[in-house]
C-alpha cells in the first residue's frame, strides 16, 4: 500500500497540522511515511501545502508530481492541484468561498462541507479533524484509532480535554463527505 | 667582586615575570605594546592564573601576542576576538579570558564582535590598545585617527568630513548595559602604570567574579606610524590624544557614584 | 531502544547534537534552518547536558566560536543556510588551517546572492572545492533522509576527532523542512575535561599544570614553514581520500546504466529508476554519502560496466564536473539540473535519461 497525497488551502486552516496528524497516525501504523511542506512566507498568507506519503515500503522521492488523493480548502489550491490528481485518483474539497466545481472527468470527486459543519457545531478549532475524518471516510490510508493515538501524543497532557472534540469531528467528516457524480 | 658574586637572589633588584616568555619582542623601540604585555604577565603571575588564563591575540602588531605571554592562547581572525573569548568563556567558565586587541581590530573590523560581546556582558576582559593609526599594515587611518592627524591613507590629514570622526569606542561601550568596567588608561609614565596594573586586576577579578565585562583601554603611542621618536610620540600623545581620549575611569557599576550619575544622565 | 518519532530534519539534528554529547552550538537565525536552533532553545540541553547554546550577533561571530570552541578541544557545531554559509568561509578556512574538529550544516536554499529560501544543492563547488581562502578541504557528509540528519552528526564528530578536521554536512530544504520517522541515538554524555584534555593535548584549555603553553594558531610568517604545514594538510585529505569514502548504490548490480546524485535529488532520482525499470530499462543509482572525499574509483569502476551516466542536481551542474573526471571520457555522462530552488521531479528526470541517454 502506499498512498501519495496533497493537502492545499489557506494559511492557517490547518493545513499543516493535519497532514502531520494523518503523517503520525501512520508512522504508530507502522508504515514509512513522509511530510513535506510548501515552506515560506506563504503559510502565513496565500496558499499552504504540505504532501504526505504514507507506504508500506521505504519512501524515495518525498516529492511529486501527481498524486493519489488531493485535498483542497480552497480555490487558488483547486485550481493549482484539480490537474495533478493520477487519472482514478481522489480529489476532495470544501466548497466553502469556492467559485468553480472541479471539471475533471477523470477522477473521483467528494465534497466535504467542513467549514460549515464546523461553524455550525462552534467547532472551527478542529476545522482541519472535519477534513481528515472525510478522507479516510473515502480511503482508509490510516486507522482512526491511530489518529487519535496520534493526538494523544503530540498533544501536551493540558490540552488532553481536546480530545473528545477531535475525535467526534473525526467521526463527523466521515459522516458529511459525499460523492459528488 | 665578580660577576657571579653579584648575581644572588639577595641582590636582586628586578625580575622579569615568568608569565612572559624570554623569547625577544618584534615591537618597536618606544611602542607601549611590550610594557602592556608586561603588566598583563605580572597581573597574571600575582594573581597565581597562569594555568586558568587563556588570551586571544588579534591581527595588527600585537598577533604575536602568544609569543611573549606565556598562557594558552587562540589567534583570531582579524577583529573576531570578542567572538572567539565568548565561546571559550562560555564553554570553560571556571577560566579566566581575555583578548588583546588594537584599534583597526577592535574599532573597525570587529566593532560587531565588540558591541555584541559586551552586550550580552559575557565575563572576558578586552584590553583594547588604541594608538590612533594601523601599525602593522604600515601606518594607516585607523577609526580612532585623530581630526587632521595625517597618515598612509589620508596624507593630508584626516577629513572628517570624508573619513568622519575619531570613534571614542569606550564611551560608546559604557551606553552597553553588559559591560561592568571601562576605563581609559596609559603605560607612559610609572604612575600611570601603576594605576593601569590595578586596572588589569580589577578587571580581571571582575570577569571570575560574572560581574559582566570589562574593557580597559590603553592609549598608546605609535612612534613609528606618527614618524616621531619615541620621547617625542610620548609628548604628542599626552597633548593630541588625551584631549580626544582622557584618561580615566568611564564606567564602573561597582561604584555608587556611577550608577547614580549614569541614572541621572539618562 | 528509542522509539519512531516523527520531526523534521532540522529538528532531528538538533536532538542528534545533544546526544552525540556536544558541548556547543553557535548559531544564527536563516531560513530554511531555523529549526535547528529552535529546537535546541526549546530542548534547554545546558540543563541536561550543559550544552552551551548561543544565538551570535551574525554567522560570522558564530563560525569564529566555533573556531575558539573547537580550539579549547571542545565538541562545537552550527548550522545556517547558503547565504550565511558564504559569510562563515573565512572562519571555515582558519578551523581547516588550524586542523579544528568541528561540525557545521549547511542546509542550501537557492542563490547566488540573496536567493530564494527554496532547496538548492548549489554551494556543491563552495563545500567540496574551498569556498575560503587557501587550499584545504572539509569532510562533507550528504544526508538524504530525516534518519541520517539525526545519525550523521555522530558519525561527523568521529570523523573530525580523528582526522582533527572541519566536517561539514551538507543537505538542503528539503530534508531540512521535510518530516520522517526517524529513530534518535542512544544519549552519550559530554566528554569530561580530563577526557578532552586527554584527546586534545593540543587544546588551549588554559596550562591545568601542563608546564607550557599551547598556542591556536594559523600564522606562520616564514613561506618553508608554511609549506610544509599544507603538505601535511594535503598528506591528511589523502589519508581521508584513501579511508572515508562512502556511498549508496541502488539497484546497481544488473544496471545498464547508473545515475549519480546526492542529497534529496538522489531520492527523486529512486523514484525515476523506479519509473525507468517499470518500462524495462535497468537503471541504478549512486549516491554519495561523502561528497569529500568524492567516490573516484566507485565511478571509474561502474563506468567500466555501465553504457552511460546521468547526473542530476539542483544546480546548473557542480558534481557532474567530478563524475566526469572520474569517468575520464569512458562513457557519455549526461546532465539534468534545475536551479533557483526549484526541484526536479522523478518524471523530468526520466524523461531527460531518456532523450539525452537512449536518444528517445
């Protein structure tokens, strides 16, 4: 198994972090993985992207050109990542602020409205758990116990109240993310 | 009486310190560097440190200060002593640390490394020897060149208006807060050695004592740059350069009179 | 045994320094190496280990620390990024001529001049073939992986005790920003001062009752005296040459042809042999591990098998100087590079092997 995917929006949706829960959730998996950001000035405006590779095998490049699953949060990242998903690949986005629906034909398209969820639940601090939750709805790269295992490390033991939150957005994503045909 | 007859320790009128070494000084006659050196041995056989002392010499007349003194020694690239007597008192605290600079090394090129070591007040004692011109390279315009004063690069004397103005680098250094002592001395006379000897230890003691750092400059006659003989570079200086660089202590915060002064003037 | 972590290179670095028992780090902030730092101020080792760490005035004051540290015998290192890698060759040239045990990264971006912040494998001239005045050489280590920034500054401080000599290690943004499981080392406790003196009975560490004084110094006036001094440098990089040497090699063994890389282009460059091999075409790679000293006779030996060599890096092409030398005209050595921070994808890299080597 080995999973190649582009996450992509706004400075500061989290972009980052998420690619670093699912990169973690992996490695306590067991797997090789890799975590490569677009670094820069730009995570703190324009767009943010970070790949993550997730492989039962040892990785080479931890760059690419095309990818398995493309995650977009918003247009600037569609219009710059909708031609780089592999032909069969995932593409998946949140339609919030979006102008234009992803035109490929090519590939498997869903729509995660986590922004929206999010807002409605008073939930936008784990935005990014919607998004994530969304993904592994549609592919399983890694176990959603391993993602909250993930948290539970990374995260100093004060903000292990944050949990509770980060799991039920992780439930809800799966919940909310449709096929759009 | 013979000549072994004379030489007994109880006939002894001098000695030579044995912190320096008997190898023979490249300076030149009348230079104040071989009587700095020399206080700076003494300073260091009194105080019993030889063996907790490291110097770092700098690039102008004095690089070969580690020939004379006689302690571990690093030589630095021009002007980055302050950096190099940093590290090795940070990594070595139990260590006394100083460096020997001139003023092209100290006031030009290392004028960072000076204003940054001193800042961060690291313990190091910084004897900075000021003699107004280049020595080694030839007698060049140095920072501290004095208005009008004619040397190898300005020939005509120096213009302010092109070269600006003699930088008074210890009076900018007592604005530094980490700085603890800095006093402006001279080595040509016995009073003012003298003084200049308890300057050295005081810094010194300062240093182990992480007080914060200590400068003492020395203003120092370039007989040979200023094209004057030694008795001469000695009048000139006590008449041009101590109107522009008098002598004295500029900082000390272990004096209450200081602080308060100093709280005063700002 | 430790476990997997997840961190970037920069920050494995940081943590692999305080492990491998270094007494110091002198650094500047630059990006994209700013982790390092970072990670160590965060880390608070001088409460653990008494690692001394310092952030200096500028790169210069860092590198002459780092010359006065590794004076005193201590174990010192710093890490900035090609701009400031350039502002540190005068004092990397003193360490190299005063033969100073030192570790520094250079984590390249995109130049010349003030550049891009992007990775870059440009400064390959400047790290392998000088950059400071004089002539002398660094040991120069190419991690590629998260694991090796953590592994290597061990091995980097063996190498530079032994030979008492600068060690540099050289990557880019890439590994430096990228994250990877990695597996710290086992801790090792900072030398004692009676160990260091023991080691370094050159070290200016004040007399401690030695009865003479040492002396650090790169000054020496008389031109015999300096010459024998650079022919005994020169004795030491051929030792180095002769006893350092180390390399990758992937899929080699039935390879037609061989690509030759380092750093982070090496991995691209798996994944385009990878490509390569899927269509039937047997590629391999080599990597340099040590960039100095350069893998002469791998390459001479494996252009006595393959049809063809393919160098890629990000530059406008630095290696592929010495891959030639070493190649000495037997068979075609093609070139792929992209420059400015910008990074080669494993696609462009089959695509050119293909026109430039198969004429396809």
């Amino acid at each position: 198994m080995k999973r190649e995917i582009v996450i992509a929006g706004f400075g500061g949706q989290g972009v980052l972090s998420m690619g670093k829960t699912l990169a973690y959730a992996g490695l306590l998996q067991g797997k090789e993985v890799t975590w490569m950001p677009a670094y820069g000035p730009e995570q703190r405006g324009g767009t943010a992207n970070v790949t993550v590779i997730v492989s039962d095998d040892p990785i080479s490049s931890p760059l690419l050109q095309k990818y398995d699953i493309v995650v977009v949060l918003n247009q600037p990242s569609m219009d710059k990542f909708e031609s780089k998903v592999k032909p069969g690949g995932v593409l998946i986005y949140d339609p919030n602020g979006m102008t234009r629906r992803p035109e490929r034909k090519d590939i498997r398209v869903f729509e995660v409205p986590a922004t929206k969820t999010a807002e409605e639940a008073g939930q936008q601090k784990v935005f990014n758990m919607f998004v994530l939750g969304g993904l592994l709805k549609i592919d399983q790269v890694v176990e959603n116990d391993f993602v909250m295992l993930g948290l539970k490390k990374s995260l100093p033991e004060r903000h292990h109240n944050l949990l509770p939150a980060n799991e039920a957005a992780l439930i809800k994503g799966g919940e909310i993310v449709k096929e759009i045909k | 009486m013979t000549r072994e007859e004379i030489i007994k320790p109880e006939n002894l009128v001098y000695g030579k310190t044995k912190v320096l070494t008997d190898n023979i000084m490249h300076y030149c006659p009348g230079c104040s560097h071989g009587v700095i050196h020399k206080i700076i041995a003494e300073v260091i056989e009194e105080m019993g440190i030889q063996d907790q002392t490291v110097g770092v010499a700098p690039v102008g007349c004095s690089v070969f200060a580690y020939n004379y003194i006689d302690v571990d020694f690093q030589e630095a690239a021009h002007g980055r002593a302050p950096a190099l007597a940093t590290a090795i008192k940070r990594l070595m605290p139990d260590k006394y640390v100083f460096t020997y600079q001139g003023d092209g090394d100290l006031a030009a090129i290392g004028t960072a490394e000076t204003v940054h070591a001193c800042n961060r007040g690291e313990n190091i004692v910084i004897f900075f020897v000021n003699n107004g011109i280049y020595g080694m390279t030839g007698g060049q315009m140095a920072p501290t060149t004095l208005e009008g004063m004619k040397t190898a690069t300005c020939p005509y004397g120096r213009n302010t208006d092109l070269y600006g103005f003699p930088l008074r680098i210890s009076e900018l250094l007592e604005r530094v807060d980490g700085t603890c002592y800095i006093t402006r001395q001279s080595v040509h006379k016995v009073a003012n050695i003298l003084k200049a000897k308890k300057a050295i230890r005081k810094a010194f003691e300062n240093s182990m004592a992480g007080k914060g750092t200590s400068v003492i400059e020395f203003v120092s006659a370039c007989n040979t740059g200023w094209k004057m003989n030694p008795i001469k570079a000695n009048e000139w200086m006590e008449e041009h350069m101590f109107a522009k660089y008098p002598l004295g202590d500029i900082k000390d915060t272990e004096k209450k009179h200081y602080v308060e002064n100093n709280i005063n003037a700002r | 045994m430790e476990e997997a972590r997840l961190m970037k290179g920069n920050e494995a670095f940081a943590h692999a320094a305080i492990r491998c028992g270094a007494d110091g780090y002198f650094g500047y902030p630059i990006t994209p190496q700013s982790e390092v730092m970072e990670t160590l101020q965060v880390l608070k080792p001088w409460e653990t280990t008494g690692m001394v760490v310092l952030q200096a005035e500028s790169e210069v004051s860092a590198i002459n620390m780092v010359y006065a540290g590794a004076s005193c015998g201590k174990m010192v290192l710093t890490s900035s990024s090609s701009p400031g890698v350039s502002l540190k060759q005068e004092g990397v040239s003193y360490i190299a001529a005063g033969e100073l045990p030192c570790l520094i990264l250079n984590c390249m971006r995109g130049g010349p001049g003030l550049g891009t912040i992007q990775p870059s494998q440009a400064d390959y001239f400047q790290s392998v073939k000088g950059g400071g005045h004089g002539d002398y050489h660094m040991i120069v280590l190419a991690p590629c992986s998260v694991q090796e920034m953590a592994d290597f500054p061990s091995l980097a401080f063996e190498l530079a005790f032994k030979y008492r000599n600068p060690v540099l290690m050289l990557t880019d943004g890439v590994v430096g920003q990228m994250m990877e499981k990695v597996v710290l080392p086992e801790p090792k406790p900072r030398r004692t001062m009676e160990e260091i003196v023991k080691q370094c009975p050159w070290a200016t560490t004040g007399r401690m009752g030695r009865g003479s004084s040492n002396v650090m110094t790169t000054l020496e006036l008389v031109p015999e005296k300096m010459e024998d001094r650079n022919t005994l440098l020169q004795e030491k990089y051929r030792l180095i040459e002769e006893n350092e040497v180390r390399v990758e090699e992937y899929h080699l063994d039935d390879a037609e042809y061989a690509m030759v890389a380092f750093g982070s282009t090496a991995r691209i460059c798996k994944s385009a042999c990878e490509m390569l091999r899927a269509e039937g075409i047997k590629v391999g790679v080599l990597r340099p591990i040590t960039l100095f000293p350069f893998p002469k006779k791998q390459i001479s030996d494996l252009a006595k098998k393959v049809k063809g060599f393919l160098t890629v890096e990000m530059s406008a092409g630095q290696m592929v100087e010495d891959v030639r030398l070493n190649v000495n005209g037997a068979k075609p050595v093609a070139f792929y590079g992209r420059q400015g921070g910008m990074i080669p994808s494993a696609e462009e890299i089959a695509e050119s092997f293909k026109a430039q080597l198969l004429k396809k």
